[in-house]
C-alpha cells in the first residue's frame, strides 16, 4: 500500500510476451530518498519492470504507483515526476554541456532565462562548470554520463530510474557516477538503480531486490543479504600439496562446518565464527610444523554468493523480450 514514505509501489505487476511472462507477479516497495538496487540474471524482468514503472510499456495485470501517481491511469502524471537514465548518455556531442543544458531545459517548456540558470545549477551540483562550455566530444565517459544524469534532473524528478548507468566506463568514470547518485539522493531523490555490477549495487544501494522469472524472489539490505549465504570462510593454499592433510586438520580445528578441500590447488577452505581468531590459531598451527604457505586470508561473503545462491546459473538471454518490448512501447 502505497504511504507517503514510499516512492515506489508495485503488487503483482503482470506482462506477457506470446508464451513468455515476463513478469509474474512482482511486488516492490521503495523507500522515499534511498538508493534502491534491482539485481537478476538475464530475462529476470528488471527492463520489463522498470520500463511499466517509467510508463514506457502498459502493463497487463496488477497495480504500481510512483510518486503517489498510478502509472496505469495517469502515466503524462507519472512522467511529470520522474526522471531517466539509460546505459548511454543521450547527450549532443556537437553541442557543448551548457547547450545540451540549455537544450533539454527548453524541450521541458522552461523559458529562456530560467532554462539558463537551472543549467547553471546543474552545472555546479555535478561538478562540470570547468568544462560547461567545452564540447561534449571532448568529455571523459564519467563526465557523459554526469552529464547524461544532470539532463535527467532538468525538472528535479522525485524518482530517478537508472539502467545499468555506468557501463562501458572505466572506475574513474564510475566513481563520478557514484558520487553523483549520492549526491542526488542527499537531495531528496529516490533512485531505482539496474546494474549488471554487482559491486555497484553494494556501494550504492541501501535495499536490493533480486528478481528471477518476473517475481522478486529476495528484497533486503546489502549487508542481510551477503549474511544470508553464510558465515565468513578461511582459505589456505599450501606451496606442498603433500602439507594438505595436515592444513585440513589445522583448518578442521576451528571450522563451524565441514572444510573443502582441493587437491589440484593445495587448497583448503571451510566457514567460520571467530574470523580473526581463526585465522591466528591456523596459521600458527601450520607455521608451527613448518608448513610453508602460498596463501591464507579470510573471505566475507559477497553479492556474488548472494546471487549466485538465489539465481542458480540461469543465463537467459532477454534479447527477444528486449526487442518486443521496444515494439510494444
């Protein structure tokens, strides 16, 4: 149910492509100024929802509003209310930051004179004023797609849908990116964040919703999800693949649970409570009988476990869907 701490709120969302669901059943609720992170596999359905959220394509069965506005009744309401950034920065390469500004500021009916100072702002908020007069061909992909961003803030959205924002850059450029998102939810700004980093999805996001086959199967914070797979995991290589029994047992000692072992590597792992302790008593253990090691560390849980746990080895390719999508809209 939609509350006036909620951005976004989806229940049962529906689209079918011929004989494919697309979505089937979705359900999400996103927090007014946060960071949210929509995470899954290929053909999961995150473009199918996001494009029903951002009134690009009607949805077939349930109810979604954003912004307080019902994206089925009054989706010119919705548009009013948002913003979007897609995976290429559709700005003017000929045109320099101030005119692209100036451009799209004009396109959403500002006049003149406040179409110039809101690219003013803008300018500033994200950083590019030493280059606002400088043609867009000669910015970094970072300032692009600060740029690209900036655009998509011409009339303050209080929702800003993100696909996949900062791919094809290199992590200077994402850096920016990040450090602009931050900066916009510091604003007021709720983000709806699709990334195919699952790393970007950890910086950035205060709640992650996995989705796989149109249903949101998992929806938490970062931090409960990666505590979810498991317990912190030593790993220990020996240089000596005859030392592995002895570096199973040492392992064995301190392990909640039964240690794996790879004899190829001369690897052993296993989870474990106390990280650091563990980690102490096996390497002295092992350094005590003289067992030389090519490497020992402890390991925390990823979004990649998280992943890779909820989602299987699902790899469908949501070409198609993409392409009747794009009719469709």
């Amino acid at each position: 149910m939609p509350t006036p701490e909620t951005s976004i709120a989806a229940t049962g969302l529906r689209k079918i492509y011929g004989d494919k669901r697309a979505l089937d059943g979705f359900d999400l609720t996103v927090p007014r100024g946060t960071v949210y992170g929509l995470l899954g596999p290929n053909g999961a359905g995150k473009t199918t929802a996001v494009r029903i959220l951002a009134t690009l394509i009607r949805l077939d069965g349930g109810h979604a509003e954003v912004a307080g506005v019902d994206v089925a009744r009054e989706p010119r309401n919705v548009r009013r209310r948002i913003g979007l950034a897609g995976q290429y920065a559709a700005v003017d390469e000929i045109l320099t930051g101030r005119q692209n500004l100036r451009m799209f500021a004009r396109l959403f009916h500002l006049s003149s004179r406040r179409a110039q100072q809101r690219a003013d702002e803008l300018l500033e908020q994200f950083e590019l004023t030493d280059a606002a007069d400088n043609g867009v061909k000669e910015y970094s992909g970072g300032m692009r797609r600060r740029l690209d961003l900036a655009a998509s803030m011409i009339l303050t959205p209080d929702v800003l849908f993100m696909d996949e924002p900062t791919t094809g850059l290199d992590p200077r450029g994402r850096n920016e990116v990040w450090r602009a998102v931050r900066s916009l939810v510091t604003g007021g700004t709720t983000v709806l964040l699709t990334t195919q980093y699952l790393d970007e999805a950890d910086q950035l996001a205060d709640r992650i919703a996995v989705i796989d086959a149109g249903r949101v199967i998992a929806d938490d914070t970062p931090a409960a999800l990666k505590n979810s797979v498991g317990s912190d995991r030593i790993d220990v290589v020996v240089q000596d693949p005859a030392d592995l029994p002895a570096a199973r047992k040492a392992v064995t000692a301190v392990a909640i649970g039964e240690p794996s072992s790879d004899e190829a590597e001369g690897s052993v792992h296993a989870p474990v409570r106390d990280r650091v302790g563990a980690l102490t008593e096996v390497a002295r253990t092992l350094q005590e009988q003289g067992i030389v090691l090519d490497d020992i560390g402890l390991r925390r849980p990823t979004l990649d476990d998280v992943f890779l746990l909820l989602t299987g080895s699902r790899t469908d390719d949501d070409t198609a869907t993409s392409a009747k999508e794009d009719a469709t809209a």
